[in-house]
C-alpha cells in the first residue's frame, strides 16, 4: 500500500518552531500550490508537519516566499467536532528540499549556509527534485522546464 503525498510550492508564512509537551521540536510548513486550468491560474494551500531536526533547520533556514517540495505520508487524525466524530488527514514530512534561495540561508558573514539536503547536492539554485527532464505521469509530454506558463505539461 502506498502513503505519500508531494508537495512543490512555496511558503505562505516564516516557519515557527514549536515544542510538544515532551520537548519535541515540531513546525508547519504552509505551502501555497498553484496551477493552471485553462489558462487561469489557480491555488491551492496545504500544511505539512516537520519534526525533530527537520523542524529545527526549517526554522532555521526557511522564510515565507521560499520555494520547497515536500513528501509526506498521510496522517488521519479523529476529532470531535459539534459532538460528531470526524476524520482529518495530516500531512507529516519524510523529506524536504529547499529550492531557490533565501535572504536567511546566509550566516552573519553574508556567505551561504547549506542545509542537510544542499550538501547532498539538493536544493541548489534552479535546481530540479525529479532530475533533468521527467514524464508528466502519461498526459504525453516531458517536462524539461521550458513549457508554457499557462499550461502545466508543455505543448
């Protein structure tokens, strides 16, 4: 059986880390998703769960605008809402990349401060987390980073 879920977009909001009550450290990632239907853009928003070190280095090196991909396995919690029990699927991260770059990956020296994933070679400026040229999942295009704007697969 498969659980996971990808994410690729940008902050909407500064990461802020928090504590559980047994001193865990745990952030949201609120990522803004957007895409094209017709030629009209649209937007979706989700919020992805970091723990531990993950969450450390995304407060650390992550601010609102910055551009990640996330996967993430499917969480569903149950909450008693008005007195009915309902069902609310979480996102929780097994992997974040830092994409493009940030006014706060830099230490107070002005030079870069790389992350866990940046000195594994990810992340890196205009880099691409499926490689250089990936299949759109059998709509009939590749994507090679040169497609129309307003068409998510290229023409």
């Amino acid at each position: 059986m498969l659980n996971r879920a990808q994410f690729l977009g940008n902050l909407t909001k500064d990461i802020e880390l928090r504590k559980t009550a047994s001193g865990k450290p745990v952030a949201n990632l609120d990522i803004a998703l957007n895409y094209y239907v017709q030629s009209e853009k649209k937007t979706e928003y989700v919020q992805v769960v970091v723990w531990d070190k993950q969450a450390e280095d995304a407060a650390k090196y992550l601010s609102k605008g910055r551009q990640v991909y996330a996967e993430a396995k499917v969480v569903v919690r149950k909450r008693n809402l008005e007195g009915k029990n309902i069902s609310i699927p979480e996102f929780h991260a097994e992997k974040v990349i830092y994409l493009g770059s940030s006014s706060n990956n830099q230490n107070g020296s002005g030079q870069h401060v790389p992350n866990d994933y940046e000195q594994q070679g990810y992340g890196q400026q205009n880099s691409n987390p499926f490689g250089s040229s990936y299949n759109d999942g059998g709509f009939g295009q590749n994507y090679n980073g040169n497609a129309d704007p307003n068409y998510p697969f290229g023409r």
